[in-house]
C-alpha cells in the first residue's frame, strides 16, 4: 500500500474547468435538437481530437489523433509516422504491443517489458496510451482493449512531454460502435498457454440511445517459453454519452492483473560464447535446449494496473472546440524471487553453477494527470490556422521498497570461517571458480566442497537448472535487510501551444509549436521520513515544420522539421546557478508517395539527433563545479512502405539505416544495429475454392548489434575482451487465417501462427557483457474467433 505521502493537489484550473464546461452544454441542451446515434452525428462538430478505423483501408491508414494532438492527414504531419491499425494487429495474430512493433524499421527490444531502442536512443518516457504517459512496468502490455498504435519517430516533447529522443508509442483503446457487436476469441500457445478474449460492444436503452459502451476481457494461464508460469486476468469498460449534439463525455476503466512465476532471466556468457561453456578438461558443454528458465521454485512476479480516465468534448460551433480529460493511473507491482549472478560461475567438471539470491521488492505508484486543450480554426489572410493551446498537469506519488539479499558464491576455503557461519551479512566466496575434479553429484551432496556456504541460497545450475539444489523455505534463508525504502513524489505544470498554418489551398503546411515544463521532484526515506532531495527545473521546448504537396494530386509531397525533448537533471553549480537540463535536438527531412490512386504509400526520411548538455564534473575547476558536453549523436535513413500492390497483396514494412554514436568515444549505441529490415506480406484470397483464406509470411532483419563495451573485470577477466556484438540474424513468421463460412449472423475466423519458421536457434534478443537471452525458436499459436 501506498504510505502517506500527501493526497494529490489538483490545480483550481483542473477542478473548476471541467466543472464549468458540464454545466454549459446542460443548460443550453434544451435548445438542440434531441440527441441521436453517434452515426448520424455532424461529422464536423466534435471530429477535431478523434480518429475513427471507418477510413482505413487494410493497413492504410489517413489520419492520426495524438501525434498532432489533433486529428490530422498523416500526409500533412512533417514527421515520421506509422500507425498500425486494427486490421494489422488482427492479421499478425499480435497479443501484445511487442508483436507488432517489431515491424516498425528500427524498433529493437531492449528487455521482456515492453522497452526498445529507436534511432540509437533508449524508448524512456515514451510508452502512451490515448495521450497520457503510461508508468513503467514489467511484462508486455496486451492489445485486447487496443484498437491502433500510433508511432511517431523523432523528439517530441511539444506534444508527449519530457523524455523520448528517438520514438512515441502511442496505444488508442476501443471505443463504442455505432452497432452492437461482440467478439470472442480463442487462443492456444505459444508453448502452453491458452487464452480468451471478449470484446462487446452496444447502447443502452435502445438504437437510438445517446449512451453506448464497450467491454473487453482476458483470461491467459499458461507457461512463457522459458518454462515460467504466466497469468493474466484484464477488464476494461467504455461508456460514451452523447450529451448534446455538440456535447459528448467518454469514460474508460481499465484494469490488468498479470502473474508469473519468477522473470525470464539471461543465460550467463563466458569467453563470448553464447552456446555454452568451454570446461577446464577442453570439453564443451552446451545450453542445448533454449526454452530452459531459470525461476526457482516459489518465485512470483505481479502486478496490478489500473488506467481510469474521464474526456469531455464540447464543440462551440464549427471554429472552436474544447477537451478536457483526467486520467488516474496505478500499479502495485511485486518481486518476491531468487535473482541468479550470471557475473559469477564456478566451473565443475561436468556441469557450470551461479549464484542466487532472494529479494523482495514492492513498488506501489498512484498518478493523476489532467489536460485541458482549446482547437481554433480561422484564417488571416491567405493563411488557414488550427491552433490548439493546453495545460497539463500531474502528480505522482510513489513508494518503492527493495530488500535484497546477498551472493553464495562458492570458491571458499575449507578453512574459511564464512563457510560454515550461518547467516552471514556480505556476499561470500569468489565471482569465479575452477573445480575441474568435482562433478555436479558431488557437489549436490556437499554444496561446501564446491567453497558454497550450506545455510544460503544455493547455487543455481546454468545449464540444466532442474539438477540444482533445492531452496530452502524462507524460515531457513538469512534473513532480508532493511534495504531502501523511498517515497516518490513529481509534479509537473505544462503550458503549450502549437498550429498547423496551411496556403495554397492546403498544399503548403507550416507547423510550430512550444512547450514549457515546470518539473518538481521530492523524495523522502521512508524509514525516518527525512527528505533526500528535492528538486525543481524549468525547460522550454520547440518543434517547427514544413510540409509541401508537390503536386494538386498530393501523390508527392516533401516535408522537413526540428524538434527537440529534455530530460530534467536538476543540477546546480556550487553558486546556485542551475544548470540546463539535457537535451535532444533532432533535424529531418522526408519525401512521402502516394502511387497507383494511394494504393502504394511510402516515405523516404533522413536525421540526425544530437543529444546535448550532459552534465559532468568540470576538470579545470576545483569543487563540485559541472561542464556541459554532447551524448550520442544519431543519424540514419528510414524507408517506409504501405502497399496494397493487388486487391489481395498487401505488404507493410520497410527499412532503416542508423549510426549512433558516443561523441567522446566513438562507441556505437548499445543495441543499436546498422540495418534492420522489416516486411510482412500477406495474400488475400477473394474468389474461388480458397475464397476467405489469408496467408501472410513476416520477415525481420536485425543486423550486428553492439553491447557494453567495458572490459568484464569479474570471472577473472576473461570473459568478454573484446566485447562481444550480437550478430545479425533473420527471422520468418508465417500466418494463416480463414473466414470460415458463417453460421447465421456469426462469423468464424480460425488462425494459426508459426514464429521462427526455419526454427533457428540462435537468434538473439538480449545481451551484456556476461548474458545473453536467445529467442525460443520455432512457436505455434492457433486463434478461433466468433464475431455476431
């Protein structure tokens, strides 16, 4: 539970606002016509913020909603867009935003929980669900209740905030239907998972209700494929009321339970061999079989979520629109598990051993975010504007609590007092050891003849965890320290501003924009309640752009912008002076084609970011005086392709090209491949026998990708010199899916997914310098799904 820190404080303009705006479409109410189906609404009243699916076509999409802030032409955004829609998520089969953002050119994942890197840049600060900043957590987040994911690459602080250098992940949910729908789906694997999901849609009172809504739930049980428990449990609901015809409030809950059995860690590396371990006898033992895991007994993982959010929208007339919108957003997140050091190995004769710990961690987050923004239309001049103003506002309290225990890891002496003391209060033994006379059997008689202290967590066997010795009940381990308990609280006070200017009969497009944060971070332990720091910065951020329609048919259009971003560093020189938060500052250019009537789309984009005003100590001043220099500095091309080359053929996908490196060393990014090329392309039957049938085959090309250069100082330092680079590897993904004939007014879809067709083992997702995490190989999922 949260400890308390201070109820949250909403500014006055965030209560009464809203307050105000309800009461005014209510009174006047009684002047409008008679509310009516939200099909049957005029198209222009309350269209400026929203995106609706019923323009797409197959993976083609025309507008987006929150990279403007504003429902705008993708063709007149001047930056790099994707978005990929319902129709994509259902034909890749995808159960989380992982699936599908893997064929988005230059999105590389960096962890299991949903993190990657972009254009060279780490995705901090950057993962959105309908505009608001979505706290960090673990494990993928699932796209039951996602009807589109919106990306937009490069900085983007003028709209999303504080952080994201390189992307924008934007998820929107599913809103109500015009019609009564409901769909259940059915799915097993991959490995042994089975889950279900159902999503319904409808009003109340009737056809011509003015309130509809729409209900999603999940249920997942099953294994990862590291032989991890997982469960899922998630429900969601949106009511829509049409208020007026001018007037309409949305509200959405979400809320997601995940469970698992301990978290999906590395295989330790040595030597840069990520298939095994060369033994002191010459021999070589293998990992063999990938899928092993290496949670023990006991461990959990959970998390709860919750995402409650309120939007309002109110049209005065045609040239001036308001929103406003509150969200609350929670997780209380729990590791109770045992962490193996893969830094750390004992080599035996016949087997490899790693330390392991216990700890338990709790991380319990409350925030409140509220937004407020005005869209005008009108023209001075030549010129046409829509220009939007906002305020924002949020709070975030939290509590984070880490108890972690200490290593067993072996190589003590006989002789050695820690090896027999009970429960020691330090790590004990040696990060790497040789015992080229003892096999595993013995050791798993006598942990002590391997140097590993008996009243400890045991070791962990690396390459058949199954042969390890037990662990021991909680009453028996040592005991947990205190750790480090703190209380969280960041506020942040935004004003901003943007227009999008258009001439020539909207083939020109000038775009700016500006923001100002007000950012405050406190933190206090949680044990004495006394503050450890609290901070406060002010940064202002720009974006501006360009775009020009070459021609009346806008089949060619080019585009140009600068943006930037920050993350807040709340450093002061010793005279109090503050000292200029980081910043990334990005250049662009595009050239966007639209071919055969805008069945072939694609873009052409080349960048550079530089990251700027890292703070470090200032070597020709004596004291704690700071000196600001440059990060990385990024650059790349990217191409874009969206075609529907045939009624059937569809390909989505395309390729990047990125160099990103520290401008101090000339170290490439970690993570950050040259190439990576991304297609899927899929095969619609129309007519005949096979009529109703889908086939699609996905392929994804990560080139070398460098990890921590640093020399690995443990194992003896002969691990990893030089560093080791992951190397480049195909993947195909096959797909299948069949409308099968209709029984009445339902539909039925079956599906199945092969991942890693050729079954290559050695494709690599994760690494370091002393770990790597290989993909699982060759997967089969099947789908069912029944929509009436």
């Amino acid at each position: 539970m949260l400890s308390p820190i201070s109820s949250p404080r909403l500014p006055l303009s965030a209560l009464l606002l809203p307050l105000a705006l309800a009461s005014s479409p209510l009174l006047t109410a009684q002047a409008v016509p008679a509310p009516r189906p939200a099909g049957s609404q005029d198209p222009v009243a309350l269209s400026t913020f929203e995106v609706t699916s019923t323009r797409d076509i197959g993976y083609q999409s025309t507008h987006a909603a929150e990279v403007t802030r504003m429902n705008t032409a993708i063709g007149d955004i001047p930056m790099n867009v994707t978005v990929l829609n319902q129709a994509f998520l259902e034909d890749t089969l995808a159960r989380s935003t992982e699936d599908v953002l893997e064929y988005v050119p230059g999105f590389v994942a960096t962890s299991n929980n949903d993190s990657w890197t972009v254009r060279g840049f780490a995705n901090a600060n950057t993962k959105f669900m309908n505009g608001f900043l979505q706290q960090e957590s673990i494990g993928k987040v699932s796209l039951a209740n996602v009807e589109r994911v919106e990306v937009l690459k490069g900085p983007a602080a003028v709209l999303f905030g504080q952080g994201g250098y390189a992307a924008t992940v934007n998820r929107v949910t599913k809103r109500p239907l015009e019609r009564p729908q409901t769909t259940v789906r059915l799915n097993a694997g991959p490995v042994e998972s089975w889950r279900a999901e159902v999503d319904h849609s409808g009003r109340l009172g009737g056809a011509q209700s003015p309130v509809s809504y729409r209900l999603t739930g999940v249920y997942d049980d099953g294994y990862y494929y590291r032989r991890i428990t997982h469960g899922e449990k998630a429900f969601s609901a949106v009511l829509a009321w049409q208020i007026a015809r001018t007037t309409r409030l949305a509200v959405e809950h979400l809320f997601v339970r995940e469970e698992d059995g301990g978290a999906v860690w590395r295989q330790p590396m040595m030597r840069a061999e990520p298939r095994g371990f060369a033994l002191p006898d010459g021999s070589f033992l293998a990992y063999g079989d990938n899928r092993q895991g290496y949670a023990s007994a006991g461990d959990i993982r959970r998390w709860d979520r919750g995402f409650t959010m309120a939007d309002l929208q109110h049209a005065f007339g045609r040239h001036l629109q308001l929103r406003l919108q509150v969200a609350h957003d929670t997780k209380d997140q729990l590791y109770d598990e045992h962490q193996p050091e893969q830094g750390s190995l004992t080599l035996l004769r016949d087997a490899v051993l790693m330390p392991r710990r216990w700890r338990v961690r709790t991380q319990d987050v409350d925030n409140w975010r509220s937004r407020n923004e005005v869209v005008a239309n009108f023209a001075t001049g030549p010129a046409r504007h829509r220009a939007l103003v906002g305020f924002s506002w949020d709070v975030s309290d939290g509590e984070i609590w880490n108890r972690d225990g200490i290593y067993n890891r072996g190589g003590l002496a006989a002789t050695a007092a820690a090896l027999n003391q009970r429960w020691p209060t330090a790590s004990v033994g040696t990060r790497y050891n040789i015992f080229p006379n003892l096999t595993l059997a013995e050791v798993l008689a006598d942990v002590r003849r391997a140097g590993y202290n008996p009243h400890m967590i045991p070791p962990l066997n690396a390459v058949d965890p199954t042969r390890s010795p037990p662990v021991p009940a909680k009453a028996d381990r040592p005991p947990l320290p205190a750790g480090n308990r703190n209380l969280d609280r960041t506020e942040n006070t935004e004003y901003y501003a943007a227009d999008v200017i258009s001439f020539l009969e909207e083939r020109l497009f000038l775009t700016g924009g500006v923001r100002h944060t007000r950012t405050e971070d406190r933190r206090r332990n949680g044990f004495t309640g006394l503050t450890t720091f609290d901070n406060r910065g002010d940064a202002t951020t720009f974006s501006a752009g360009v775009v020009w329609h070459l021609n009346p048919a806008r089949s060619l259009t080019f585009y140009a912008n600068a943006n930037s971003s920050f993350v807040p560093g709340f450093f002061r020189q010793p005279d109090g002076t503050p000292i200029d938060p980081e910043e990334g500052n990005q250049r662009e250019l595009g050239l966007r084609f639209s071919l055969a009537g805008d069945r072939i789309q694609g873009l052409l984009a080349a960048y550079e970011i530089r990251q700027q005003n890292i703070a470090v100590d200032d070597p020709n001043r004596d004291g704690d005086w700071y000196t600001l220099i440059d990060g990385i500095r990024s650059r790349g091309v990217e191409f874009n392709l969206n075609a529907r080359f045939t009624a059937g053929w569809s390909v989505m996908g395309g390729y990047a090209y990125n160099d990103s490196r520290d401008t101090r060393t000339g170290q490439r990014s970690m993570y950050a491949p040259y190439h990576m090329f991304t297609a899927f392309n899929k095969y619609a039957f129309r007519t005949g026998a096979l009529r109703g049938l889908d086939l699609a085959l996905g392929s994804i090309f990560i080139g070398d990708r460098p990890i921590d250069p640093a020399v690995l100082t443990t194992l003896g330092g002969i691990a990893n010199t030089p560093s080791w680079t992951m190397p480049g590897k195909w993947r195909f993904d096959a797909v299948l899916r069949y409308a099968l004939p209709g029984v009445g007014r339902v539909r039925y879809t079956f599906g199945a997914k092969f991942q890693n067709l050729m079954d290559n083992q050695e494709i690599y997702k994760l690494a370091d310098s002393n770990s790597v995490q290989r993909h699982p190989g060759r997967t089969f999922q099947a789908n069912l799904s029944a929509r009436f």
